[in-house]
C-alpha cells in the first residue's frame, strides 16, 4: 500500500471513529415478572453519515435488527423469553435521526434476563461500528407476605424461644431479618436455611430464630414482639409480627402503678418500714400496760 493510500485508511479511520459515538444504552432492572422493559440506545452520529444497522443482542443472540435500506426495515428473531411489542419500539428512521433508539419488550419473564447490547454500525465509507450494553434481571415478588410460625405464644423466664420464618414463592429468594422488640436480632441468634425452588422456578425461603427469654426483653404488658421482614431487591418489602407472653407473674410486676415507690396492687395492706413501726411502738404499750 502506498504512502497516499495508507494516508487516506488513516483518514477514513480517525473521521468514522468520530463520526459516530455510543453516549448510554440503558436497561431498566430489576423489573417485575410480566411488566414492560424498555430498552434504549443513545448515540451522537455526525452530519452526512448515516446508519447502517441497529441490531439488539440478548446473551450474545441477536433478536432484534433495524435496516433503515431495506423492506421491511424491522426483523425480529425467535428467542425464549423475549418478545418485542412492535407497537411501543420506536425503530424508525425519524427516531434514528434523534440518535436514539428504543426497543420494548413486554410481557418479561423469568428467562428474560440476562445481559442486552445494543450495536449500531454505519454505512460506507466509514463502517463504523460501537455498541454497549446492561444487564436485566426480573424478579417475582410473594402474592403474600412473610409468615412467623411457633409452637408457642407463652415461654417462662429462661425457656428456650424457637420460631421460623417463612417467605415463598418469588424469585429471586426473599432475604428474610429478624427484630425483637424493633431491633434487629444479634445474628448468633438467627438460624439460616438454604432456599428451596419449585417446578415454576420460584424459590422459598426460610429463616429461624432461636433464644432463652430474658426479663429485660418483657416490654409493658409482659410481651415481647417479634417481627420478620422479607426484601426482594427495591420491589417488594413486608412482614409479619407476632408476640409472645411472658409468665403472669411477670407481667403483673411490670404493669403494676406505683406511688412515691409503693405497690398499690393491694390497697390496705402495709408495705414499708415507716408504714409498720408506728403499729409496732403501739403494740409495745398494750403488753406494757398489760
């Protein structure tokens, strides 16, 4: 190749990598299982060029393709969970010339996911080529929320406490936490269970808790309350509560009013020492008298 030849290859190389430029592609995620996602290619193409092809790839496998010189412009191509909702993709010649393109699809399901690259390409001379690309995942959020579920609603002081958690049916596993009295549990207290997934797919998940019940943790009324959380990503977020009782006992000291420090559970009764000397000096005078 001679000197003026390799030149102008230069030239044509610097001019198409500045003629045409990927800004963002953006692809929402997560998004709930049978929603829309829209997915969209930005790009600056320099006056005079002109686009040759966009094409729309799912784990490495084009789906989607725009030839602005061809009839029909738009093709799709077959893949296990990706449907194109023609209607809402803006794939047109007046939408390229805005530099951005958008493909929908609608409804996702859970094979839907996985990582999108949008690649555009010019035509001659330049054949300049970029592309990008992000990632989808969707998620199957509970038709209901988490459930606590225990032998028991009534524990003594220094009894054992053991409850589980159950969160099921989504996908991906809800992450499951534990509060007593509305702070998080100590972890050494909370037992963890692998997830379990059914036939559809969708994953169960399952969580413990386990201690020996303290006076301190008795709030007024004698109960203490716990209360699991179940979280799928910024999509879903509930939980359930339950208390448990502590012995009677204890729950009549905790709840009995005081007066300048004296029980008033049993009116009439002496309960302090200033209270019971005055009847002891009176009952010395009577065996004196006696």
């Amino acid at each position: 190749m001679g000197g003026g030849a390799a030149r102008l290859l230069l030239a044509l190389i610097l001019h198409g990598a500045a003629s045409l430029r990927m800004t963002r592609v953006e692809v929402p995620s997560p998004v709930p299982l049978g929603g829309r996602a829209q997915l969209s290619c930005f790009f600056r193409l320099e006056p005079g060029e002109r686009i040759y092809t966009v094409n729309w790839y799912r784990n490495g496998q084009e789906f989607y393709r725009f030839s602005p010189g061809e009839s029909p412009p738009v093709k799709t191509f077959s893949q296990p969970g990706v449907f194109v909702d023609a209607v809402a993709s803006n794939m047109t010649t007046v939408a390229v010339a805005s530099n951005m393109t958008t493909v929908v699809l609608r409804p996702v399901t859970l094979r839907s996911s996985g990582r999108f690259r949008c690649e555009i390409a010019t035509e001659a001379p330049t054949y300049v080529t970029v592309h990008g690309h992000g990632d989808l995942s969707v998620v199957a959020v509970p038709t209901e929320g988490p459930q606590i579920s225990g032998d028991r609603e009534m524990y003594r002081i220094g009894e054992p406490v053991h409850v589980n958690c159950t969160s099921a049916k989504s996908r991906p596993a809800a992450s499951l936490k534990w509060y007593i009295n509305n702070v998080q549990a100590d972890p050494d207290l909370v037992r963890k269970y692998p997830a379990t997934r059914d036939g559809d797919g969708l994953d169960t998940s399952r969580t413990g808790l386990m201690f020996r019940l303290r006076p301190d943790q008795l709030q007024p009324g004698g109960v203490v309350t716990l209360r699991c959380a179940a979280t799928i990503a910024s999509l879903y977020w509930r939980s359930d509560e339950r208390q448990l009782h502590g012995p009677p006992t204890e729950r009549t000291a905790r709840t009995r009013p005081l007066t300048n420090g004296v029980d008033q559970a049993k009116p009439g009764v002496l309960h302090t020492a200033s209270e019971l000397l005055p009847v002891f000096l009176l009952y010395l005078h009577q065996l004196s008298v006696t």
